[in-house]
C-alpha cells in the first residue's frame, strides 16, 4: 500500500487539486468546501431522486450563507496521510546513512516512522520501519523467545479495542499505515470496516445498512445526534464515492468479504421465513397493512429484497394462555404475497398483501426483534381420503346451502348499513367449497381463536362441517320462537 497513491486519489473534481477541508455532497460527489455546493458543481452530475425542498417565496429574506461542513472520514484520512508523508520526507536525509533501507529499493517507496519518544537519550539512533514490514519483524538483533514476548506485549497495549478484526492477516499483524487507515475506515454502528457507505448531511459516514437500521429507531445521527432527513431520504442514496474508491483501492479482499458476509447472513439463514405477529388471515383474501415498528420496517425491507417479496403472518397468543396453549394456537398461520408499498417520509410503510397458502410453523426463533421460522406449507387432500362413511350422507353442495341459509338470515336481521359494509370487505361468496368455509368463517361473530381452527385441516369437506357447526351453535343461542335474530 503506497501512502503517495492513496494520497494522490484524494483529488477534487471540480479544482484537479488535491481536496482540501472536504466535503460530501448528497450526490456522493466530495468537492473541496471553497467550492459551491447546491447544486453539485459537476456538470455531468445527475441530482438523486428525493425529496424536493421547498422553494423560498421572493418576499421572505434570503437565508443566511451556512459553510458547508467538512466530511470527517475522509478529513481524517488526509491528515493521516499527510502526516506519513511528512514523516516520510523528514527521513530522507537519513536514507543514505539508514543500514535497513536498502539500495535496490524503487525511488519513492513511503516509509512510516513512529513519533519521537521524549523518553529515550537523545544520542540513540532510532530506526525506520518500512511499510511492507510487519509489526512481528524483530528490529531487534537477538531473536530469543523474551524478545518476541516483549514485542508482542508492546504491539496489544498499542492495539485499540475496537480495531475491526477482518480478513488476514490480522490487524495486530498489519503495517502502520493499513492499522491506521483500517481503524479511520469504519462504521461506527458495527465497528467493522464500512460496506456501500454513506455520508448524512452532517458529514458522518456510516454503513447503507447500519444506516438504516438506526434510521428505525431514531432519526438523530448516531454521533453527533443532529437531525437526519426521513427515511425516503437515505433509501436510494448514493455511496460516498471517494471513500467507495478508497476502500476497493486500499483494501479489495476486506471489502469483497465483507460483501460476502452480509449476503450468506441474509440469503443462508437457517430460519429464512419472516413472520408478522399480527391478526388471523385466511387464503385467497387482500389486506392491507401499516409498518411502523423498527422491527417490523427491517423485516419489510428484507422482504422487498427477495425474487417475490412474502412474508408469513400469524395470531398472537390468547392473552392468559399458558405456554403449551399459546404456541399451539400460534403454529399455523397464512403466507402473504406483497403486491404494493408505498414508502412514506418518515420510514413507515403501507402495504397492500394476497394471502396464498397456510403454513405450519416447525421451528421459529427471533431475528433482530421479530420472529422467524421454518415453515412447513399445507395444501388440502382430496376429500375422499378424509371421509368416513358416517360423514357421507352430507355433500359439499348441501353444507354450503345450510350455509347460505344462515348468512340469508343474518342479513334480514341486520341494518342495511352493516350488510353493505360486509359485501364491501368480504365481497360475494366464492363458489368453489375449498374458499367458501374460509369466506363464512369471515363473516360469522364468533372469536377469532375459534376461527383459526380452520387452518390445519387439509379437507374441504371436514372445513364445511366445522363451520356449519358453529351456525348450529349459533342458532341454539340466538334463534327464538319468534324468528329474530339478535345481534
């Protein structure tokens, strides 16, 4: 790694000069600050989709001029650099007179020196370090085992706590120059080395991700604790493009691995169903839902990233249930298909869903506050491997018209208001008996906990017979001599 190259890439675009009090402008572009900023001074500069600020009517004052600010990552990177290379050229003179720079060396090659210890005499000679030479290369002349104790001791009291431990070699073991660069060239949030970055407004840089996350929770910079824009802000924005160039340029393996890493978590993980801990849905149904949890607006995005974005969605437990009672009335559930999102500015979502299929949860665990599982999906069976002949007297058709009767009888005890409310949510009744049971259940004024009884069963037939037993019921308790029906 050659401090000059690095050096020498830290250029601004606009000047060709090297950048000086840098910052980062919301294109991902970083300009030197003398420069003008709004909008982005390079011509062939496309301006990000985002939210358009208000124009100024021309009777208000004009807003006072605010300096824009420096970006700290990558001002922090110059002085570093800058630092070395004056450290570099301080050493010069001495090269001749150096035994462990040797002749054969290419011209310009940075070296890095430690700063002078005010503890040690004057008259010593201290030697140089080359780059390419690691920590555990002994200066030393005498190689014996308390020596390279020593050393070792010296290099973890030097070591921050918080150094990322990427990739090999490990950080211990790295040159100066790419210790010190490693350390300026992570997130703040996971303290690993930053992936896609992106710079707020108030020039801190931090993972697209990690961003994201912290978005869920606040809308504060994880810093400074300045205001941030919205959520529709940072969800397509640009990487900073300076730091994304140095970080292929400087570390290429590190940032490879960690791309890796991000994407086996996501794609390989062994409970790969998310699941909303929500309200019953039966199959065949829309819904319409609000995302406005931290938990639940990561676990959309994560869904939005998938070939066909779904997620599953169950009942809570009955409140008071013990444990046993409550995962049972928890496994089964139905698998919602997303048909549109609509993003709004503070992060929270809108989502239109179709129901498709039911599913019975098999194992379920928590993933960053909400639950995932590995689910099993149920289909029905054909009807005549669930009969017995004591149930074959009763065809579908003849449940369903049980059925229909008992809806007709409803509706003429119901306002006409609440009838044309129900044939707006539920619409009319399908025809096919599969859909049917489901479409009744909807509709009948019995517990949703009882409903849900309907998920496991994988026979038409036997869902019909469930449900005219609850108009049975029904009619036991509500049918008078009269002929009324009381709601």
């Amino acid at each position: 790694m050659d401090a000059h190259a690095l050096r020498d890439s830290l250029v601004c675009p606009v000047c060709r000069l090297a950048l000086r009090a840098p910052t980062t402008l919301v294109c991902g572009h970083t300009v030197c600050a003398s420069h003008p900023t709004v909008p982005c001074p390079l011509p062939q500069c496309t301006p990000p989709t985002g939210p358009v600020r208000p124009r100024i009517p021309a009777a208000s004052p004009p807003a006072p001029v605010v300096a824009p600010k420096v970006d700290v990552t990558i001002n922090k990177i110059i002085a570093l650099l800058d630092r070395l290379l004056q450290d570099d050229r301080e050493s010069d003179p001495e090269r001749e007179q150096d035994p462990d720079v040797h002749d054969d060396e290419p011209p310009g090659s940075p070296t890095v020196r430690h700063r002078p210890d005010t503890a040690s005499p004057p008259g010593r000679a201290r030697k140089r370090q080359r780059l390419q030479q690691y920590p555990d290369e002994d200066d030393d002349d005498d190689g014996d085992l308390l020596s390279h104790l020593l050393a070792s001791s010296a290099r973890q009291r030097e070591t921050l706590p918080r150094t990322p431990l990427l990739g090999p070699p490990p950080v211990d073991q790295l040159p100066p120059l790419e210790k010190e660069l490693l350390s300026e060239l992570s997130c703040e949030i996971c303290f690993m080395l930053l992936y896609s970055p992106v710079t707020t407004p108030c020039q801190h840089t931090f993972c697209a991700k990690c961003l994201h996350r912290s978005l869920d929770h606040s809308n504060l910079c994880p810093l400074c604790r300045d205001s941030l824009p919205g959520f529709s802000f940072f969800e397509d924005h640009p990487p900073n493009q300076t730091l994304q160039t140095l970080l292929l340029t400087a570390f290429p393996d590190m940032y490879a691995e960690r791309g890796e890493a991000i994407d086996a978590e996501e794609r390989d993980a062994r409970l790969d169903t998310p699941i909303f801990v929500c309200m019953l849905i039966f199959p065949g149904h829309p819904t319409a839902l609000h995302f406005f949890e931290p938990r639940y607006r990561l676990m959309l995005r994560r869904c939005l990233e998938q070939d066909v974005p779904s997620f599953g969605m169950i009942m809570p437990a009955r409140p008071g249930a013990g444990g046993g009672v409550a995962q049972g009335q928890t496994d089964y559930g139905t698998m919602l298909e997303v048909r549109s999102v609509q993003m709004l500015a503070d992060g929270r979502s809108m989502v239109e869903t179709w129901s498709t299929y039911r599913f019975r949860i098999l194992e379920r665990g928590t993933l960053d506050g909400y639950t995932v599982g590995r689910i099993e999906r149920i289909d029905d069976v054909p009807d005549e491997l669930t009969l017995t002949p004591a149930l074959a007297p009763a065809s579908n058709q003849d449940l369903m018209e049980i059925c229909t009767t008992f809806l007709l009888q409803l509706r003429r005890g119901t306002a006409p208001w609440v009838v044309q409310r129900l044939n707006n949510v539920y619409g009319p009744p399908p025809t096919d008996a599969a859909a049917f049971a489901y479409w009744v259940a909807l509709v009948l004024p019995i517990d949703d906990y009882e409903k849900a009884r309907l998920l496991p069963i994988r026979s038409a037939h036997l869902r019909l017979r469930l449900v005219v037993h609850w108009i049975e019921q029904l009619n036991s308790n509500w049918w008078f001599a009269s002929g009324c029906v009381i709601l």
